[in-house]
C-alpha cells in the first residue's frame, strides 16, 4: 500500500511536506516518516506494549498512529507547530473513530518545544526524524538522562535518517550505545542514510 491508502487504513491524513520558509535556525521542516520505513524498523524492533513512546517533531501524528496501530504501545507526539498540533487533534478524532473500541494503548499529542517537555517517568522510547538542530537535541538528550538519573530504567532513543551530528554527540556526549542500524528494504540500497538507528541506555539502581 502506498502511503494514501495507509493514511486511509488508519483514518488520518498525514501524507505530504511541509515547508515552513523563514523560520528559526533550529527547526527542520515537516515530513513524515515513510510507512513502508516504519513497517522496516517494527519487523525488528518492537516496543514492549507497556512502553511509552515519545515522538519529538511528531506532526500530524503519522509515526504515533501507526505504532499504537502496530504494537499497542502508549504514544506521546510533541510538536510546536501550532497548525500541526491542530492537524494531529484531528487525526487523533478519526483515528479513534476508525479504531472504535479497539484501541490498545494511548496515543496522544503536547504542543510545546522538545527541549521544554517534562520526561515522565515511564518514557523509554524516544523518536527522532531529524526535526531540530543538534544543539536542540542535545537539551532532549539532557532532559531524558535527568529523567533517568530519577528513575533509573532502560531507555532507547531511535533515530530516522540520522545526521553525522546527532550520531556524533550520541557517540562521543553521551553515555548512549548504538545497539543497531535498521536499513529500509529497497531505499537503503541506493542511500545509506535510509534506515533507523537504535540507541540505548540501560541504567539500574
């Protein structure tokens, strides 16, 4: 199915680029993550149906529709656009309506900036499509480690088409390990950058 009739398959409309033209340095422009690039990273690697997942740049919602619809996993899309927020209020209607009482999990949306979101305590999936300059990531990074230091727990960050400068701060800032690299079938081929890399931090009292 191409990425039309799945948006149909959920109820939610969230295929499309949108560019936001002169806007601040450190946001990236909206661009949902390929379904058939999700369907790639949940063949391997599947959130526990007791993990919350928080998608940082979430737009209209795509990435957290589809993985409540696929492993029943609590999500937490947060997005500073305004429109966007709205876009995703409105898939989250549809999506409950298509979904009826067959609804495992949560999924739900916070309009604010990544840097000033509260981790919660059962946060241990976090999500990445490139949506914010790396000085920006490295606050999130900051946020999920303090998170950590309170309650300690296994964390996993995931990162979709990931740039030299996010691997670089993880690689040599952080106390995260790369665990794996999740090519996406028929697109990793022509382009390495094409797959998911999977990052994780296990900490224990």
């Amino acid at each position: 199915m191409n990425e039309h009739e799945t948006d149909r398959l959920l109820g939610i409309r969230t295929a499309g680029i949108q560019d936001w033209g002169v806007r601040s340095i450190h946001d990236n422009r909206y661009e949902a993550t390929p379904y058939e690039g999700l369907d790639a990273l949940l063949d391997e690697y599947r959130p526990g149906k007791t993990s919350s997942v928080v998608d940082f740049g979430c737009g209209k919602g795509r990435t957290a529709f589809y993985i409540n619809h696929r492993t029943g996993a609590s999500v937490t899309g947060v997005e500073m656009d305004g429109q966007l927020y709205l876009d995703s209020l409105e898939n989250r209607d549809l999506y409950m309506i298509k979904k009826k009482n067959r609804l495992k999990g949560s999924v739900t949306f916070i309009r604010c900036r990544a840097e000033e979101y509260r981790v919660k305590s059962l946060d241990d999936v976090f999500y990445f499509f490139n949506p914010f300059s790396v000085s920006l990531f490295a606050k999130v990074v900051s946020n999920i480690l303090k998170s950590v230091e309170e309650r300690p727990r296994t964390v996993d960050l995931i990162l979709y088409y990931p740039t030299l400068d996010y691997l670089s701060h993880l690689e040599n800032h952080s106390p995260f390990l790369h665990q794996e690299d999740v090519p996406v079938p028929g697109l990793a081929e022509k382009n390495p950058n094409e797959r998911f890399s999977i990052w994780r931090f296990e900490s224990f009292t």
